[in-house]
C-alpha cells in the first residue's frame, strides 16, 4: 500500500494513519486497511500512468521536525511531490 500511495495520491494520507498505527494495531485498523483495498480494487484505471519515452522533472521537498509533539514527543516529516511532464 505504501508504493500504491505513491502512484495513488488519493489514498497517500490514509496510508500515511495506517503506518503510523502498525506498532500496535487492533481489530479496526485491519478494516480501515480491507476497505483501502477494496476501493484499489475497484478503481484500477486511476491513478498516475508512465508513458515510455516521455521526459518528466520530478521536485521533492522535505519538511522535517525532531522531537517536536508535545504528547509523544515524536518526529514529524512531510515530504511533497511534484512530477512535470516536459
């Protein structure tokens, strides 16, 4: 799902809540990741599509803080993506 949410920008936040949850998953969380399979399943034909031969510039940009939640005192990263097709 992680490399799904890659080609799949409409699914990457939901992915990104279910990888935070997996050091201690319940009963829930294994029906939130079914119902994200089940809407990838029945939407094959959307999503990102490669062309061979096409030239793209891909730009990232990271955002990182360490240690900054105030409840649990983990790290924050945000990364963006942007793929332009020349």
């Amino acid at each position: 799902m992680i490399y799904s949410s890659h080609t799949r920008l409409n699914i990457a936040f939901v992915v990104e809540v279910v990888k935070k949850i997996m050091h201690n998953p319940k009963e829930t969380h294994l029906q939130v990741i079914y119902h994200i399979l089940h809407y990838l399943k029945g939407t094959p034909i959307k999503g990102i599509l490669f062309t061979k031969g096409s030239e793209m510039i891909l730009e990232t940009c990271t955002d990182n803080d360490y240690a900054v939640s105030i409840d649990d005192k983990r790290s924050t990263l945000d990364i963006a993506l942007f793929l332009e097709e020349i």
